[in-house]
C-alpha cells in the first residue's frame, strides 16, 4: 500500500495551471490534503471501544458525539450547498469505463474485471505528464478514481492486487458534475465503526482519515482554526496537534 501511496504523491506534484483549477472544481483536489494526515492507529482504536454500534455514536463520559454529512462535508473542503452523491448500479462496468475513461476494448477488459478494477494498471496508462495521447480530462479522473480508493473508501483496496471497486467511477463521475461525496463517505464510516465493533478484524470500507480528523477536532487534541472559513483539512498543517497516541495515553480517560 506505501508503494501506491508514494506513488500517488509523486503524481500530485505533476499537475500543473488548469490541471490543479479542474482538480479542485471537481472536488478532487482537496482530498490530496487528507494524505498529508498521518493516521493514528492507537487513537481510532481507544475511539472504537466506545463507540455505540445501537445508536451510531461514539458515547464518551463526557457525552455523546457523531459525525454529520456537514461536517465531513466542510472538513473534505466540499460545499454544503451541493446534493449528495447517489449510490447506483452499472450492468457492464467494462463498458462505463472504457467510455468514461476513452480507453481501448483491450485495455478495458485488461483494466477492468467484473466489479474490480486494477489501480495499477490505471496508473502505468495515465500517469503520463504531457503526453499529447491522454486529455487532461482523463488524466484528471483516472487520478481522482485512485485518491478516492486511498483516502475515502480505503477498504475498498485488496492486497496485493492493488484492485479496487469498479463502482467508484460513478462517484468521480458525479463529483465532476458539482455533487457531494462526503455524505456516502460518512455512510460507509459508519457501516464499518458498526461492522469492526463487533469483529475488530472486519475491513474499513470507509475513512479513517476523516473520521481521525473530526475526532480530534471534537474532542480538543488540535489547536482551533484561527477563523471558521479555516475549519478543513487543508489548515491542519498548520495547526499544533496536542497528542501522539502512539506515545500519550491522552485519549485512555475516556476508554472507561
């Protein structure tokens, strides 16, 4: 997963002008920020042993709390103004590929397999910085389809293979056209809080990135944003974290 990670941050830094203004208007641009997030283990794990899968909240002592599409909304650096994504289904994802993607009939069939699509394949085809064969267009999807896997659906990614699920095309797709993915994101966070609170081992369809970022803004471990238009996830490089929990046990008070 590093290697693809890694891989990832390299091609960030390829984009340029107009490439990095179609970024953000399709609501890609601030997810690269949710990388630059490190992920506590330690942390998530004290968080799940009070969470309430009956009631869908986290049930600290001093109250309860649960993320809302809002706040993932304003913390992924989406608008609140946009309509959610929609879950839908395709019967032939060979197809929706090979056409959202303007690939070949070979290279789909290679790319795509039933519900799986391989995300290495997808990046060897499109990461080619100026090659006059790929529109920016498809660079820019190919691109936002992967980030999604890594930092918003993080289960959706099987080791080894670096497969993921063909499905979430669909939500690059409505991205591109001004809709909001924070609403399904949170829908599968919680989905998968549920799942692992009764088998810790279960996968996290959801993210993790996320969820750590607005847990440690609602329970105090990181510094305000100095103004309200600075409550996202791009402002939390500069702004002083008050816990390691991989070092403090800060967050064990309120595990009982």
């Amino acid at each position: 997963m590093n290697s693809l990670f890694g891989t990832m941050k390299g091609w960030a830094t390829e984009f340029r002008g107009l490439e990095i203004q179609n970024l953000n208007a399709a609501g890609i641009q601030q997810i690269i920020f949710l990388g630059q997030f490190m992920i506590q283990p330690a942390f998530l794990k004290e968080c799940l042993r009070v969470w309430d899968p009956e009631n869908h909240v986290f049930a600290f002592p001093e109250g309860e709390i649960c993320p809302l599409p809002e706040e993932f909304t304003v913390l992924g650096g989406w608008r609140t103004t946009q309509e959610p994504v929609v879950p839908d289904f395709v019967s032939n994802w060979t197809r929706k590929y090979r056409e959202y993607l303007n690939l070949s009939r070979d290279e789909a069939r290679t790319i795509v397999d039933g519900g799986k699509v391989d995300l290495l394949a997808l990046v060897h085809k499109f990461r080619r910085a100026n090659d006059p064969d790929i529109p920016i267009i498809y660079r820019r999807r190919a691109f936002g389809l992967i980030l999604l896997h890594l930092y918003c659906f993080e289960g959706a990614i099987e080791i080894p293979s670096y497969r993921g699920q063909a499905r979430l095309i669909r939500v690059v797709e409505q991205m591109e056209n001004g809709v909001n993915p924070a609403w399904i994101i949170l829908a599968e966070t919680i989905k998968s809080l549920d799942a692992q609170k009764a088998n810790p081992n279960a996968v996290f369809m959801g993210s993790t990135r996320l969820l750590q970022v607005w847990l440690s803004e609602r329970l105090g471990l990181i510094d305000p944003p100095l103004k309200p238009e600075d409550y996202h996830v791009r402002s939390l490089t500069n702004r002083r974290r008050r816990y390691d929990s991989s070092k403090d046990p800060i967050i064990a008070k309120y595990a009982d």
